[in-house]
C-alpha cells in the first residue's frame, strides 16, 4: 500500500494476486468499497455499499443522486475494497509499511433495468452488508424498487494486492539492533447489537446480528 | 452513506458537517485514504497512507510511482477518509443503512520541494500511521528522502458527513412490529503486537506500540 514498499531482505510479501478466488475473498469481506468517477474532468471518490453475485459487482441508490445518474450513462468508474491488517513497524521509518489486501476493479458501469437482476442485485448488496438480513428484514415494495437505481460493473478487469509479514527492513538496521519492530495487527469487530429505542422489548435480536 | 438514506421519522442523523474540526477528527482518526485520480480519462482509486498538518494533507511515495509522477503535475485529485461505525439493522431491507464519518477532499496536487516542508510532511505521515515512530525508528537518509516523493492537497473544499443513530424506518414498519432492528457497532481494533522474527528477544514492544 505504501508506495515506499520494496522488495527488501525481509520476509514479507508484497504482490499482485492474480487468482480469481482472492478477489472474490478480498471483495466478500467488504462492508464499503470507495467509487470513483470523473465528474467534470475531476476524480470523485465516495463510500457506498456493493454487493457481489459472480464476476459483477453491484451498485444501487437513490435515482436521484446525481452521481448515479452520471453513472447510469455507462460510465467509467474505479471501485477499489481495501482491508488494513497491520501497522507494520520497522527499525527505520522509511521502512514503515502496512499490511493490506485491496482490490482495485475497473469497469464502465451498466443500469441494471431487468427486474430479475435487479432484486438479485439489491438482495446481494443487503447481504453484503448485514448477511441474513434479506428474508428477515421487510422486502422491497414496488415503489422502494422503482426508487431505486440499480448498476453493475463487470469483474473482467480487477486486481488485487495483499502485503503481509514483519518489516521489510535493510540489513545494516537490523544488524544495529535496539530498535523494535513487528506488526501490530489491526481488525474490525463487531460490538454487541444496539436494539433500536423504538423497538419492542419483547424482540431479540436474531441469531444472524448476535453472531456476526 | 447508503445513497438510500432519507430523512425520515427516526431518530437517527445523517448530515453534512461544516465544523473543522469534525474534519480534522475524521481525517486524524484514519490509517488510509482512499486517493483519486485520472488517467487517461478514467477514475483510479488507490489505498495509501497520509498525513495533515493544518489545512494540508500529505501524501507520499516512490519517486518511480507511476501515479506520483501524474500527481506531481498539479491535477487534480480526490482523497476520501471513511470510517465504518456500524451497520444499521432495519425492519425492511430498504432502510439498512451503515453508520459512519467521512471526509472527502477534493483539491490539486502541489509537489513538495522544500526541505523542512518534506521532512515535517514525512513527519506527519508516519505519526499518522504509527504515533510515536517518529524519533524511536530511525530517521530518513539523505538518499531515502531523494527516493521519496511528497505531494501536498489543501483542505479548502473538503467536506464531512456523518450518520449516527438508530435505523429510520417507516412509521407502519415501526407499528408493524416483530423485526428486530438496530445497531450492530463496528470497530477496529489493534491486537497484541507481534515481534519482527529477526527482532533480538530483549528488546520490548515499546510504549507507543503497546499502549495503542
């Protein structure tokens, strides 16, 4: 991820994965993806959800967001999933790296019009972020349906970029000792679930939030 | 967050923030930013470390960075922090939501030149990444500073938006009844530290790695 990152002496590994299971993994973990988008000959790059069924990617909004009406109009975008894994410390600041896995996955985006694809979509991206929410939770009525806009960007050009293992210091800093360095690993949890005020209290919360 | 997110009847909040300080709270409290720009007419978005001081946030990078060598010549670029706070169980499907900060900055990139502007650039960036490194790892050489490319992006037009709360459900949906709904808190965390392989065994994990 840092771009000071070198091949060095140390063991760890920094690389381009090329297996389509990596992607997938790195995309399925997911609960943003950062979009990008040219908007006026300038980069625009925000938070959304997303969802994944194969080798697409889906999107969805408000119709009225102005920037998916830009990207209803099959449009470029850049949709990149980064999970940080460490801060990795070594001997020499220079050296100071993190360990990552990211996917970066290029596309032109395509209106999802079918109704078939279009639940499938707004099902896979619900369940991306909250699994066992579909079916639980009340189903979209037609008019939530037709208020929402629905993209797709194809898989065909995705790369993904994994760093993992201690510092990648020179030798002349580890010869010099003293000075310590590793990984200290980074994660994101869950904390216990927060029913809403205006819940009954009767209600618990279902296994699909309490075990997550 | 969700382009889906609407006012609604509940008590939930979703806004743009105009204070200074949220934005430097959302910008501080991050460990990457997800950076924009154009190629070749197209959106890239890519992971990298950052840090701010005053209204200037930093970037760097290898001087060979294909993308630092574009970056150098002024263009324009889009740099968004975005924390995950939680995902926002609804009653229908349609209301999940996430809580969350971001920042989104939008700017020109201005290459860094001057010496003590380079190195209190460094400085920030890796205080960003691991506070404290900065004095306990050694510092740059010469030569690694040479390698090293910084560019800086004023924080003029950048803006905040934060959702917090419960989920926003339908009135019918609440009288409905039945379905949990809430908040499922997500956080990230720092685990134990973990020592370079090549590290001597007598020297300790340091205050500001162990205490983070």
């Amino acid at each position: 991820m840092s771009p000071t990152s070198r091949s060095s002496v140390g063991r760890h590994r920094e690389r381009a994965r090329t297996d389509r299971a990596d992607l997938y993994a790195v995309l399925d973990a997911g609960l943003v993806c950062h979009l990008g988008l040219v908007v006026d000959g300038a980069p625009v790059v925000l938070p959304t959800g997303y969802g994944r069924i194969g080798d697409t990617v889906y999107l969805h909004g408000s119709t009225g967001a102005r920037y998916l009406q830009a990207a209803g109009q099959a449009v470029p975008v850049c949709l990149t999933v980064t999970h940080v894994d460490g801060v990795v410390y070594a001997r020499s600041v220079f050296s100071h790296s993190m360990n990552y896995r990211s996917a970066v996955v290029h596309g032109v985006t395509r209106a999802v019009t079918d109704d078939d694809e279009r639940l499938a979509a707004l099902r896979a991206i619900v369940e991306q972020l909250s699994p066992g929410s579909w079916g639980h939770a009340r189903l979209p009525t037609r008019r939530e349906l037709a208020a929402t806009a629905v993209l797709a960007v194809d898989l065909a050009e995705a790369s993904v970029k994994v760093r993992t293992g201690p510092p990648a210091d020179d030798e002349e800093d580890v010869a010099a000792g003293g000075r310590w360095a590793g990984v200290l690993p980074v994660r994101t949890v869950f904390g216990a679930p927060e029913p809403c005020p205006r819940l009954a209290s009767d209600v618990p919360a279902p296994p699909h939030v309490v075990t997550r």
